[in-house]
C-alpha cells in the first residue's frame, strides 16, 4: 500500500535517520522491530500507527508536531 501520506512520513523518517547516521538495523534494534519493518516505513509501504511513530520520534529527538508539519508542507518525492 503506497499513500502518499504514508510516503511522505517515511521521507520525514529516512532524513532524520541519515542524519543521526543510523543503520535500518540500528533502527529496528533500537525499536525491537525488524529492519525490514523500518524499511518498509520509510518506503510507504507499512501503515504507520501512531504509538510507533512516537518511538521513531522519541529515538530521533523530534516530536509528532514536526512530523505533522513536513506531511504538510513537503510533496511527495
């Protein structure tokens, strides 16, 4: 299932990733989720819920608002 929602949470993902110059390993280790699970999550391919993006955001130091506000503001690539 590819939406563009869920593309551009992915994108929002995978650029805060890159820049704490994290692995989809070290993610999913992070997480106690598979790495197959984040990939698919940045792809836009798994459905995101919310108690997870909570975690992607408390991992990588951001909050829920900024990801709400580059989903907004930021076309899918």
């Amino acid at each position: 299932m590819y939406n563009d929602y869920y593309i551009r949470v992915g994108q929002f993902f995978k650029n805060k990733r890159l820049s704490f110059n994290m692995t989809y390993e070290n993610v999913g280790e992070a997480l106690n989720k598979s790495k197959g699970w984040y990939y698919d999550v940045e792809r836009g391919k798994n459905k995101i819920y919310l108690k997870d993006a909570k975690l992607l955001c408390d991992l990588f130091k951001c909050t829920l608002s900024e990801l709400q506000e580059y989903v907004d503001t930021h076309p899918t690539k």
